[in-house]
C-alpha cells in the first residue's frame, strides 16, 4: 500500500469472479503487475513499484456500482467508533489479513467503504 495518511484514500479494490482471468486481463490491457497472495488475492503494484495501489479479491462481488475504496487509518479501533458515532453501520470485521486489519462500513446513503491499518 503506498499512501499512508490518516483518514485518506489508500487502495481500490475490485471484486474479479476468476482472479486468474482478470489478472490476465489487467495485464494485457494496461500492463499491471501484480503482488500474489495465493489464491485468493493479487495486489496491483504501483507504476513506480513501490507498494500497491489496489488489488483483485475473488471474494468480493464485483459491482457496476463501482469498486471498493479503502481509507487508511492510524488508529483502527477508534475509526470504527467514529463511522458508528457518525451514523455509519460496520458490515465486516474489524479482522485480521497480512499485512494488518481493517473492516468495512455503510455509509448513510448505503455507499460501502473500508478502511484499513498497518496493525
């Protein structure tokens, strides 16, 4: 992940139904590279190759709707107590992937977000 400032957008990320393909397809058209975490998982590297910048995730729906943003958070647990005091509703976690935590939220107007942590 390259941006790490509080509350800031970091990282896109799309729901693929094949990583495989939609790596293939990323390749191919825009000549992305990627960072693999197995099977379930490929980071999409920044042009410069410093960190990433998104990432393709089998398990998430892929959506016309859009993909999902994710903020960065230096304090995840009191972020969560802020979309909550906020009027927001947390639909996922806070839980655990490499590299840090992080959990999902809605919005008022339904919009889903995440939002993320080094730890």
């Amino acid at each position: 992940m390259t941006a790490t400032t509080h509350h800031a957008i970091s990282y896109i990320e799309l729901g693929v139904t094949d990583l495989a393909a939609a790596r293939t397809f990323y390749e191919s058209a825009f000549g992305w590279e990627f960072n693999d975490y197995g099977p379930a998982y490929s980071g999409i590297r920044a042009a410069d190759g410093e960190g990433e910048i998104g990432g393709l995730n089998p398990g998430a729906e892929p959506s016309t709707a859009g993909p999902l943003v994710l903020l960065f958070s230096e304090d995840l647990d009191a972020t969560v107590e802020a979309v909550k005091g906020a009027g927001g509703t947390v639909v996922a976690g806070p839980y655990e992937f490499p590299g840090g935590r992080r959990f999902e939220f809605t919005d008022t107007s339904g919009n889903r977000l995440g939002v993320f942590a080094d730890s």
